[in-house]
C-alpha cells in the first residue's frame, strides 16, 4: 500500500482512538460504540494489510503507519493541552 496512505491512515486511527476514550470518558454511548466500530474496521483492515506487505518484505509500509500513529498521538495531546491552557484563560 502507498507509504503516504498508511502514514496518514496512522494519523487518522489514532485520532479516532483519542475521540473513542474521550467519548467514553464522557458516558456518551452512542458515540462511543460508533467511534468503537469504525476503530475495529480500520484495525482490522490496517492490520492486514501490514502483514501482507511485511510478509513480501516490505517493513516501510509499518515504518510509515507507526510514525503516522506517533505523530497522531502528539498531534492530539497537544491540541487537548493547548485548549486546556486556552480555555481556562477565558
């Protein structure tokens, strides 16, 4: 799979896993089991899709998902902090 897909589709789950435990964190079930569903999927696809480009030796496609994901995770820590340290300035 084209290395800048994965890397975006990292960015992309891991955003959706911050809204999963946020929705959660905030009893809103629907949410939750929606943002739940949609991270089974991608996981599921992702994951295949991995192992059948490491199994015919290509680790650039994990290599680029797993930066995709770092970044995404920064990404959204960042951005949380940052509207913390906004809001309570208000």
């Amino acid at each position: 799979m084209n290395l800048l897909l994965l890397f975006i589709l990292g960015i992309i789950h891991d955003a959706i896993w911050a809204l999963y435990f946020r929705f959660a964190a905030e009893g809103k079930a629907k949410s939750a089991g929606i943002t739940s569903m949609i991270i089974t999927i991608m996981s599921f696809t992702i994951f295949a899709t991995l192992i059948d480009d490491v199994a015919h030796g290509d680790y650039w496609s994990l290599a680029a998902y797993t930066v995709g994901g770092g970044i995404g995770t920064t990404a959204i820590v960042w951005w949380r902090e940052r509207n913390k340290t906004i809001n309570s300035n208000s």
